[in-house]
C-alpha cells in the first residue's frame, strides 16, 4: 500500500455538478478527506472512467495487460462480460478472468454470461445452464447477469431463460440486455422481464423506444461497432439513462485510446459537462452498485488528473490510491499469464473449401463497415467446373466457419464487402462460440490460413501464396500471453497486412470476427451452415 499523500486541484464533483479548488488526502487505498481551497489550480481531477460494457477477451490480451493500456487513458474500471471465454471453456474460463483481473490494481466487474452457448445453432465448448447462472450469481465478484442475447427465448417465456432472469432477480443483480434492432410488442415483453440495459442500438428511433420503455441505452464505439454518431444526441434528453462502452476493442486502438475518446466528442459536440462525465462513470456506478469511487471522503481513491475540461489530455491515473498511469506511461507491471484451452480439431485439405453449385442463385452475406447488423444479397453465383467459386469482379469472396472443438466439415457461404483481390484472412476470434472463421479469394490460402491457427491452436492469420502471417492466440484459443504493447504491434502489422490485400474495411479481422454472430440480424455463419437471424433459422446457401 503507498504512503499517505495529497493532490491539489480543481475538484469535478459529479454528484453535486459543481467545480471548486480542493486538496484531496489519500490513505490506504481511500479518500480520507476533502479540503476546499480558495485559490484555483492548474489540474482538474474527477472520477476515472469507466467502460460499461466490454468483453475484455475481443481486445486479444487477459484482463492484466488489458489494463496496462487502459489505466493510460483514465480508465479505472469496466462492466466485463466473460462469454467468449465461457463459450470456450465454461466456468473454468470466467474463474480464469476473474483470478487474472485480482493481480493487477484496476476494477474489473465481471457478469455472468447468460447465454453459453449463445444459440444451439452452433458448437460452443461449454455449457452454463441456469443452475450455473444461479451459483455465479451468488458470488461477489459477479455483480449482474450479462447480455441476455436470447431474446426470442424471453420472449416466448422459454423456461430456461426464465429461470436465469429468476436467479438474477434472487440475487437481486441487474440484468444487461442485447436485442438489436427489437421493436413494438416484442420488445415490451423483453423489458418486463427486467432486462435494465441494451448497448445494441444502431438506430435513433430504436433507442429512443427503448429508453422510453425504461430501458437504459449503453452508447457503444468499439473498432467494429460505431454507433456513437447515430445515437449521442439522445444524452441531451436522457442524461441519467445514457453511458459509454467499447463493447470490443482490438489492441491496436486500445493503445490509441478508449472511453476518454468518447468524452471528449461529446464535448465537441456541445453536450454539458456533467452530463458527459456522469455517462463515463457516475451512471454506471449508480446502476452497478460498484464500489468505485467518486470522489468523495471515503470512497476508494478512484480518479484521474486532466489539464482541462476541454480537451481532457490524462496527466495521471490512480486506482485505489496508487498512481497507474501518468503522461501516456503506464506503471502496472505485468503478471505470469498461465495457458488454458479448449482446441481439438485436425489440419484441413484443400478441398475442404469446394462447394458444389446446386444453382445459379446464391445467400450473400453483405458486410456493413462498422456494424455488426449484415444486409442479406441474392447475387448470381459464379461457377467453375461445376463448384460455386469466388467472383472477385463482384466483391463476393467464399466465407467458412470450422469446428475448433471436433473435426468437423467446414461450413461453406458467401460474402460481399469485404474487399480482398487476393489472400485469405482467419481467425477463431469469432463471436460467440469461437470457431475459425475465414474469408478469401481462393480455396488454397484459406486452407492455409485456418491451418495456421489449427497447428497454434488458436489466433488469426493471414495467407497469401508463400506470404504468411500469424499472431498466435494460445488462452482460449482468442488471447495473447504477451506484452499488451507488442500484441498491439503484431495486431497492427497483420491488419496492414489485410488492408494490402485489398480490404477496405476499417478492421477487417474485427468484422470477421462478427461474421459468425448468429444473434445479430440479418444472414451469418455457424460451423452448422448459414443462419437467418430474422428468423432464427438456418438457409441453404442457394437458392
């Protein structure tokens, strides 16, 4: 524990939405006490910030080196959602995330994943029933139910479901919400099942309807996913309803930044002062119940220095009264990263990725650059010696998803808007059950790519004719052991390396990754064949 200490500055009181110069008095971890100044100070400090919705495993490092990075931008703390790892590994994997989060000084809150797996319309690698839900919700270090992606399941009242939203109304913890694009009588049956939160929302009207309904709008701007432009005007009217989150963040554009970012476009844009800060922090507290402080005599020492409220520049990051973070640097030192997976298929042959053309007529799955919503195309099929091939003059790439849990056959569809003239890229960071996803031009370097990531046992790759890169991913198959800093920069090499392949999409790897994410509308891709969200069924892939 660092010594006793005190910082002089101007003091940003959220709760009471006032600003005074003051002396703030750390010991042992907390605000001992608060003294005003009569003389104004250089520094502004505030509650640090706080992502209210993130999955910590999409930004490839374990919580440890997630938060190496995110303390340089003010971050003291997130609402962590465990399911990738859950879908992987079950129970075991959130352990493994909450045991890892403890040896570092930073607030990771974790929830319980409610839907592992996320649909039955794929293979996952556990399973967390509502009897599991119920002993994690008993736990401390699990403060609410995480994003209830099943909507049709409540919907129709599926007992299952129900009894996961009992278990969280037993333990009296808040339950976060995932239902995008969901409107009318169906979304009203959603909310009164006690669903608090949705950071879905890509349209105004949606969100307005939700917020409306009493729902809670999680304002999200991850590197696939960006929907702050589109809804950050509803903070005028719902500033007690609204916060910021990343949802997932790839390490690139981790070091770039995180929800400082958000607060300052906020204030560009003109919004007031204390309705932006409250949305990184203070909103997210109340709803939590998270013990973070917020200033205030006997709060944890939770806070950051800013020059000013203007441009919001991070001088210094403390947690629990330690100094993290100062001038871009970050002082938390890294911890042992122990190994764990689940990662059971065999290398895959060149022909694997044949499809034989059943007709002319073929599902395209239409990308949307920073969206996780996809379009549903009917496009002419190219065909060569009687198999449905690629047509690069059309943007239409093959796409495949491949078991990682049992050897399985690949299932095989197409995409549009991606944009590579050649190569392949892969990955089994791959929403929600973590199969291999891969996309390419032609069917040996999407061998190539995905056998990449069988021999490491996990990551993404790229293959191009003799030109291959990986970054490999051993725990869980979807994060690093390594250095926050230098996954970062083999992120960024193997991203340029996708752009060069002609892909014009702002993460390619991300977007991929979305590709097999059978709950968002409308036409994706499980390792059991191509699904229409819209209905919640699967499509053959011609027509």
């Amino acid at each position: 524990m660092s010594l006793p200490f005190s910082i002089k500055a101007n003091l940003i009181d959220l709760e009471n939405k006032n600003i005074y110069p003051a002396e703030v008095f750390v010991e042992e971890g907390r605000i001992i006490r608060i003294n005003r100044l009569q003389t104004e100070q250089k520094a502004y400090i505030l509650p640090g910030f706080i992502d209210s919705h993130v999955h910590v495993e999409s930004s490839m490092l374990v919580p440890s080196e997630f938060a190496r990075l995110a303390v340089t931008h003010g971050t003291v703390a997130t609402i962590s959602d465990p399911h990738e790892i859950a879908n992987v590994l079950g129970v075991p994997g959130v352990d493994y995330m909450i045991e890892n989060g403890k040896k570092v000084p930073f607030h990771f809150f974790f929830g319980a994943p409610s839907c592992v797996p996320a649909t039955p319309f794929e293979t996952a690698g556990a399973t967390i029933d509502s009897t599991g839900i119920d002993r994690l919700l008993g736990r401390k270090e699990i403060v609410y139910l995480a994003e209830m992606m099943n909507y049709p399941g409540v919907i129709n009242a599926d007992p299952e479901v129900m009894a996961k939203l009992a278990a969280a109304k037993k333990h009296n913890k808040p339950v976060d919400g995932h239902a995008p694009g969901l409107r009318g009588q169906a979304l009203q049956k959603y909310t009164a099942a006690g669903i608090s939160t949705d950071h879905e929302c890509f349209k105004y009207e949606e969100a307005l309807e939700k917020l409306h309904l009493g729902m809670k709008v999680w304002i999200r701007e991850g590197s696939a996913a960006k929907n702050f432009e589109e809804l950050i005007e509803l903070l005028f009217e719902f500033p007690d309803l609204i916060s910021f989150c990343s949802d997932d963040k790839h390490p690139d554009s981790l070091v770039e930044g995180h929800i400082n970012q958000l607060v300052k476009r906020a204030i560009d844009k003109g919004h007031e002062l204390f309705d932006v800060l409250r949305a990184s922090s203070y909103n997210i507290i109340k709803h939590y119940n998270l013990p973070v402080g917020l200033l205030k005599t006997g709060d944890s020492a939770d806070f950051i220095l800013v020059d000013n409220p203007e441009d919001f520049n991070v001088l210094q990051t403390y947690v629990k009264g330690e100094l993290v973070a100062e001038a871009g640097k970050s002082f938390i030192k890294r911890v042992d990263v122990p190994v764990i997976n689940n990662f059971n298929c065999t290398p895959k042959q060149i022909t694997d990725f044949s499809i034989p053309a059943k007709s002319s007529k073929i599902r395209v799955i239409e990308v949307l650059d920073g969206q996780l919503i996809t379009h549903k195309l009917h496009l002419s099929c190219k065909v060569n010696e009687g198999f449905a091939d690629a047509d690069l003059s059309a943007d239409v790439l093959k796409i495949a998803v491949i078991n990682r849990y049992a050897d399985a056959k690949p299932a095989i569809a197409f995409i549009k808007n991606v944009g590579l003239k050649r190569g392949a890229i892969a990955s089994c960071v791959a929403h929600d059950c973590h199969n291999i996803v891969v996309t390419g031009t032609n069917d040996a370097d999407m061998c190539k790519a995905v056998n990449l990531i069988i021999e490491a046992k996990g990551g993404i790759s790229l293959a191009d004719g003799s030109n291959n890169l990986l970054l490999p991913l051993p725990v869980a198959g979807i994060m690093s052991t390594g250095d926050a800093y230098e996954v970062a920069a083999a992120y960024t090499q193997i991203d340029a390396a996708a752009k060069a392949l002609g892909s014009n999409l702002k993460a390619p790897f991300m977007s991929l990754s979305f590709m097999a994410l059978l709950v968002i509308p409308q036409l994706k891709l499980s390792d059991k064949g191509l699904f229409d969200a819209n209905i919640f069924e699967f499509v053959d892939v011609f027509e």
